[in-house]
C-alpha cells in the first residue's frame, strides 16, 4: 500500500466561523481566496481610512463616505489578497498555515483568480467614483505599492514596513476626500499608522517564523528573533507619538492627546500578553487589533468634531 495522501483542507487554520462555511464548496473558495472568512485585514484597512476622514472634518460634511469606505476595503482588500496569493502561491505552498489556500493548493486557477481579482477592482472603481479628483487619484497611486508588496519578503527583511505603507494609504484617500493634501497632520497620522502596521504585522508574522526560515521568507519577526516583543513595543509607542503629535496640531490643545489613552491601554496589554508569542496567542492579538483601529479612529473623531 502506497502513502496516504491528505487531500488540502478548504480552511486554512486561522480561518473564522461564518456565514461563508453555508456557501457552496466553489464559491467558499473563492469567498476564503478573498478572505471574507478573515475580515480582520479590512477593518485593518477601513480604520485608517475613518481616522483621517474624521480628524479632517469628514464627519460632518460628508458622513456617508463612512459607508463607501467600508464597501472600498472590504473589495479591494480581497482583491490585494488574490494578488498576493498567485504571486506567492510557490512559497505558500511551503507554509503549514498556507499551503491550503485555494491558489496554493490548486483549487482555483491562476485565471480564474486573476479574474476574481478584476471584479474586486471593479466594485473599488464604484468607490472610486464617489471621490472628488484629488482623493481619486491618491486612490489610484496605492496600485503601485500594492502590486509591489509580494515581492517585499523577497527582498527586505522589513516587508511589514511596506505592508504599513500599503494599509494605511487609505488614511491619505480620507483626508483628501475632505482637505488639503499637504497638512502637516495627515503625514503624522499616516507615519504613525505605519509604526502601527509594524507592531501588529510583526506579531502576525510570529506564527509563520519557522516555516519562513525553512522557506527563506523574509519578515520582520524573524529580523527581531527573540527581541520581537520589545520591537513591537517600540513600533506601537512611536504610533502613539506620532499620532499625539497630529492630535495636538490638529486642535492646538495639549489635553487633545488625552482622547488617545484608551488606545494606549490596549496597545499596552498587547505588549504585556506577547510575552507568550506561541502562535495562537499571536493571532488573537493580532486580531485585537481591529479594537485598536476603531480606537485610534474614535481618537480623531473626538478632536475632529470638537
């Protein structure tokens, strides 16, 4: 009798319960390809949008913009996860917590998923459309870091910089939505959100630092190794920095930075509980940082409507 040969799992092991598991066994590949059973990565793309919108004034002169952004990272979040699966569906394949993802595994074409990912684009080209020109096109200069960010872990040892870059470039798209390009504040918030990405993305990429090593994957966790908790510490505390620094400016108050203490206490408690970096704590800290956007957002909606 030859080996046994397990056949690829449909759910990848970080994978939530949902209503895509009622979907029929095609259309939950592709729901799963798109991460719609992972929406932490779109509220970690629709929080800074919020942020900026919100400390620009957004709220109040064009509130329902809130709900298009909400639409525009859950689209073009999938869509950047495709992407990002068919050009690292080699090394996806050499990851225990990837290699069943339906690209990986060869449950859906690199066609098909090329397809899938243009008609994601297609409902963020609806989003698009609700911008004034300015937004617009800072909206569609993200294209280019975004297609860029596969290759990063190929390159640098810092792709959760990039990925910063990338995730947060909605927070430009939001503020610009409302104001001027060239505020002092937005590029506070944007470098602060970056320092952010840095944080939690380094503890995501805690689970996956053996099989990276094995598969030569570059990331900032193994770059930090056994410092990597007191990096994230000094990621999350140059955030906060930052983003006091935008708050004060923004409304000429010192106590403005008071509106950030609840997001510091939480980002606080990441820190103290990463003194276990096994990996099912690292995603569930990970995924607390959905908490920390909507904090950070509700930081720049207090100053901002004040």
């Amino acid at each position: 009798m030859g080996p046994v040969v397990t056949p690829p799992s449909p759910i990848t092991p970080d994978a939530v319960k949902s209503w895509i598991d009622l979907l029929p066994a095609g259309a939950q590949a592709y729901a799963r390809l798109a991460r719609f059973d992972r929406p932490a990565g779109s509220w970690l793309l629709f929080w800074p949008c919020i942020a900026g919108l919100a400390l620009a004034g957004g709220l109040q002169q064009q509130p329902w913009l809130i709900a298009w952004f909400g639409l525009g990272s859950l689209a073009m979040r999938g869509a950047g996860c495709v992407w990002n699966d068919i050009v690292d569906r080699d090394l996806d394949a050499q990851v225990a917590r990837t290699r069943d993802r339906p690209v990986a595994s060869g449950r859906i074409s690199v066609k098909a998923a090329l397809a899938f990912a243009a008609a994601l684009a297609l409902v963020g080209l609806a989003v698009l459309l609700q911008l004034r020109g300015l937004a617009q096109v800072v909206a569609l200069a993200s294209l280019i870091p975004v297609a860029a960010y596969p290759f990063m872990k190929r390159i640098t040892w810092w792709p959760q910089a990039w990925l910063g870059l990338t995730f947060n470039w909605g927070l430009a798209v939001g503020w610009t939505a409302v104001a001027p390009f060239d505020s002092p504040e937005m590029w506070l918030l944007w470098a602060g959100g970056i320092a952010w990405t840095l944080g939690y993305d380094t503890i995501y990429a805690l689970q996956d630092i053996e099989d990276d090593a094995l598969a030569g994957i570059k990331s900032s966790a193994r770059a930090l190794g056994p410092r990597a908790r007191a990096g994230v510490s000094v990621f999350y505390a140059l955030a906060l920095i930052l983003w006091a620094a935008a708050l004060w400016l923004s409304s000429g108050q010192a106590l403005a930075v008071l509106a950030l203490v609840p997001l510091a206490a939480h980002l606080g408690w990441q820190v103290v509980k990463l003194a276990d970096m096994r990996p099912a704590n690292a995603l569930l800290l990970f995924r607390s940082n959905r908490l920390a956007g909507a904090l950070w957002a509700a930081a720049c909606a207090a100053v901002g409507l004040a």
